[in-house]
C-alpha cells in the first residue's frame, strides 16, 4: 500500500541526484500536511509516498538485521555479527537466497555500499564494502560476489582498516562510498559514546578510495583529504552517497529522535532532517539504499519501506 504525503520536502531529479529542501524538522500540522522551519534550500512542493514492500523472512538468530545495500532488483541485507546476507528481490519481495559468512561477535555490519570496481570484469556486480563501526574491530571488510541468482558468492578480497579510535579521534567508524569522486568517506564520533553528549561530535574524513589490487591497506588522519565536524546526532546508521551529499538514517528510538538527514560535503553542513515518526516510520531504521530514483530503508522490525518522490 502507498500512502501519500505532500509538502515542501525533496524532489528526485532525473539526472539521479535526490535534492532535500533544507535543514529543519517537519511536524505534522492540523491545517498542512508538515509544518517546516528552517533555511529553504528549494521551495518546491512535491508529495513524497511511503510504501511499504515487504516484511524480510530470513532467519536472525541472536543478532539482529544492519547495514543493507541495493544494486539493481536486490536488496542486500547484512545480520549483526556478519552472520549472514539475505538477498531479496525487491520486484517480488522473494528470498532469493542467504550466504552464511564467518560469524564473528565484533563485526557490526553497520553499513553496506556497493562500489564502482570489479574484480574481475565478468562478475555480476561490483565489490561491496561493509563497514563494521565497532571500537574493537575498526575496519572494512570488500567483498567480490560471484555466481548466478540462488547461487550467489561472497568472498572477502581487501580489509580497510582504521587507527585506533583513540588515536585518531574518531570513534564507531562508519563508511560511505562517494563512487562519483572516487573517495571512501570515513564519519564517527570525536568521544568514545554514539548519544548527544556535551563536547561530543560528528567527525567526517574523505579519503581516496585505494584499489583492491592495492591489497589489504591502513589509513591514518594524514591520508584524509578533507576533515570536517558536525553537531552530534545519536547513532549513525545505513548512508550511501550521490552528488557530493550523504544521505543518512539516525537514531534508535523515539526518545532520542529517529531522522533522515542529508549532509553536503561541499558545504559542510547538514541541509535536510525529516523526522521519521512524522512520515509514519517509528521504530530504529538500520539500511539504506538508492533505488529507482527512490530510497529503500530496512528497519529493526524488518519492514521494507520504499520512499519516492514527485
């Protein structure tokens, strides 16, 4: 079922940019369908549907469903603890399949994104770059899928890895790909705690993005090309990146806010935040993805939801 929400919120672009109008937060109000105060960016008035796809069916054992990545008709979508990736069709809503990888308690899978690079130039996708934002395990794990549909292959070919967080300041590491400029952007927290918290904030490193036949490589501060902060928002969740703005879910439940929010990297600033309960989504919202000039997100309830724009 689609249900359809208008107001000045954001606009797809045929181009494949996703443009939000401005940062602020929407409330419901009795005489509009959102209230918005903040700097406009773009006054346009589409209406915005949020659909429900479907419910995942995959089995989650003690861990729970995070960081999910889309390419093409699937959803990739990643359990705690690298216990496995369950693979749907997002046409369909079917399982195609699950691949059990080696489980591993300090392994988060906190984000998914696909890359531009092949291993090798028959494979049916690109690597993929799982980010675990753990304090004890910080890197990234690349992938190279193999195989047809229902018979699809992981292997793991280049590790990321990240300096201590208190040595580089940056604590729970995630990462986004920014496959348009070539660059693997690195964001966590300056403390050591994902909440709001005096002092406490987002910290964003852009870095190149090394080649896989590079093999196994470790960064430090020095190799960022650009370093920013932000105001701290409780939790970082699934992103991804298209023309030089992150796309990001926050948060983890009601109390602390739960938000879609759009950072530009050219101005340093965040310049959208919708506030997820308002648009109907209430419960702690793990993946993201571009799809079909739309965003998927997954949550911990397991629901798919696909928003799209007019």
């Amino acid at each position: 079922m689609m249900k359809a929400w208008s107001g000045s919120l954001f606009k797809s672009v045929l181009a494949g940019a996703l443009v939000f109008t401005a940062q602020g937060v929407y409330a419901q109000d009795p005489a509009k369908d959102f209230a918005y105060s903040g700097e406009r960016i773009d006054l346009t008035s589409p209406v915005m549907n949020i659909g429900y796809l479907f419910t995942e069916t995959h089995e989650v054992k003690d861990s729970s469903i995070q960081g999910a990545a889309v390419y093409g008709k699937y959803l990739f979508q990643f359990n705690n603890f690298r216990e496995r990736c369950a693979i749907y069709d997002l046409g369909t809503g079917k399982l195609v399949q699950t691949i059990e990888l080696e489980r591993d308690k300090l392994l988060h899978c906190n984000n998914a994104n696909f890359s531009r690079q092949y291993y090798d130039g028959s494979d049916p996708f690109p690597l993929l770059y799982i980010s675990m934002e753990n304090i004890l395990k910080h890197n990234v794990m690349v992938y190279r899928l193999t195989g047809k549909e229902g018979e699809f292959r992981m292997e793991p070919v280049q590790t990321i890895t990240w300096p201590k967080p208190e040595d580089c300041g940056c604590y729970y590491p995630n990462v986004i790909l920014d496959n348009e400029n070539g660059k693997i952007i690195q964001m966590g927290y300056t403390q050591n705690n994902f909440h709001v918290a005096e002092g406490n904030k987002l910290i964003i490193r852009v870095y190149p993005l090394p080649l896989r036949e590079k093999g196994d490589v470790t960064f430090t501060p020095a190799d960022a090309e650009k370093s920013f902060e932000l105001p701290c928002v409780t939790a970082t969740q699934g992103a991804f990146c298209r023309n030089n703005r992150i796309y990001q879910i926050y948060g983890i439940n009601l109390q602390e806010g739960l938000s879609l929010r759009v950072i530009d990297l050219d101005r340093e600033k965040f310049v959208t935040c919708v506030n997820l309960p308002d648009i109907g989504i209430k419960g702690e919202q793990e993946g993201i993805g571009f799809y079909k000039e739309g965003i998927i997100m997954t949550g911990q309830d397991r629901r798919v939801h696909f928003l799209t724009f007019k």
